[in-house]
C-alpha cells in the first residue's frame, strides 16, 4: 500500500506534485501549531506596509482544518491539477506555472478590489485565503476544455463536464459553505479560458503569451509520439504501375 502511495506521488508532473505538498504541509503544520495562520493570511496593509510579501502566496497554500472539506479539496487539487497539467499542457510546464500565476493574480486583485467597494467590502474583508478559489478555478478550466466528457455526481445523477462547476457551487451552497470562493474561482477561471481559449479565435492575438523569464524556469519536455515497429502498406493499383 506504502509503495503504491510513493509510485502515485513519484508519477505526478511537477508543479502538481510540488503544490499538493506545499499544500499539505502547509495545512498539517497550522494543525501542529508548528506555523501560525496569522502569519499566512492575505492582509493587503501588511503586505505594503511592512513588506509581508509572502502572504501573497501562502494565502494559497493552507486549507483551513483538516477536516473532511480539506479531503475533499485535496481531491480535486490532486485530480484536476494533474490532469491540466499531464494533458492539456503536457510538454508546457511553463504556460501550466503562467496560468497558476494569473489565476492567483486575478483572484488576488478581486479580493483587494472588492474591499474597497461599499455594501460588499464585508463580504471580501472576510476571504484572507484563496486556496480553494484557486484550486476550483483549475475545474472550471478543465470542464471548459473537456465539456463532453460525463460524469457522475455521488451517483445520484450524471452530467457532462461542462456542467461540473455548477454542480459544485449547487453543493456548497447546500452544505452551507460560502459561494462566495467557489464564484471568484469561476471567475478567474473564465477570463483565462477567454484570453487563451476564446479571444485569439476571434482576433487572431493571444495576450496570454508566457513571460520568457518564466520559460528560462522550467525545460519543456519533448512529447514523443510512438509509432508502430512494423507498418506494411499495401501496393498500389496495378493501373497505377503501368503508368
């Protein structure tokens, strides 16, 4: 069981691999009080103010208390990453690190935006964490690009994958979560999927293109394409060789 644990870790590509351990220690250590949340939390004043830099990323990576929801998102962490990451971008570490980026960027200046706005200023001062924003921004990307794939909700009842987002915000409002993190995270989700999957359809410009700095970071792999050991064609038409 212990081996077959370590060979599923070992085969994940390496920004999943990298952020669901991040994630995990992260998590475990605020449950030993070994790190403090406090210190971790998105605080707009500490980060300009005294320079807390690191809240900008460390709001990402604790998921609250190991509890059954912490299970679950780890789930769709380790699932959906992965698969993004092994299918979509298989052979682009880089453009899979860049999206990450925007997405943390995108949910980031909505949170600090949405602060500022009277009537609903309540609402964002109390989002201090954006892991699970994030984490269901990678689903809302992955149902965009696999819409016709079907799947089963606790199999009560099935669905494409297009729909998956939906059904899960349906799901945390029915347990009583906040749609507040499930929305940001569509959000983010979908003015990545418009800038990189539907703008340059429609004007032929991608402005998603992936920082070369960040392409210095990571070697694209090299997809290889098998092809068989043995091809045999069949000879051509008796009329054609006389020609």
């Amino acid at each position: 069981m212990a081996q077959a644990v370590e060979d599923w870790y070992k085969q994940m590509p390496v920004i999943t691999r990298s952020y669901l351990t991040a994630a995990i220690v992260t998590t475990i250590g605020c449950s030993l009080e070994i790190i403090s949340p406090y210190n971790l939390y998105l605080n707009p004043n500490l980060v300009v103010k005294q320079y807390q830099i690191w809240r900008l990323v460390t709001n990402f990576l604790y998921f609250r208390k190991m509890d059954l929801d912490f299970l679950f998102h780890m789930f769709f962490l380790a699932r959906y990453c992965k698969l993004l990451e092994e299918n979509s971008f298989r052979g682009r570490t880089a453009d899979f690190f860049f999206m990450l980026l925007f997405g943390s960027t995108v949910l980031t200046t909505i949170v600090l935006v949405g602060g500022m706005i009277p009537y609903v200023s309540e609402s964002f001062a109390k989002i201090i964490f954006l892991s699970n924003s994030l984490t269901f921004m990678m689903v809302y990307v992955w149902s965009k690009q696999n819409p016709y794939i079907h799947m089963s909700f606790l199999g009560l009842f099935t669905f494409t994958a297009a729909y998956l987002p939906w059904v899960l915000l349906g799901f945390s409002v029915l347990v009583g979560a906040s749609a507040w993190v499930d929305l940001l995270g569509m959000i983010a989700g979908h003015a990545y999927y418009f800038l990189e999957d539907v703008y340059p359809k429609m004007t032929g410009r991608r402005p998603l293109k992936t920082p070369l700095f960040i392409k210095t970071l990571f070697a694209d792999e090299t997809v290889v394409v098998a092809r068989p050991a043995e091809v045999r064609f069949a000879a051509p038409p008796v009329e054609e060789i006389r020609r």
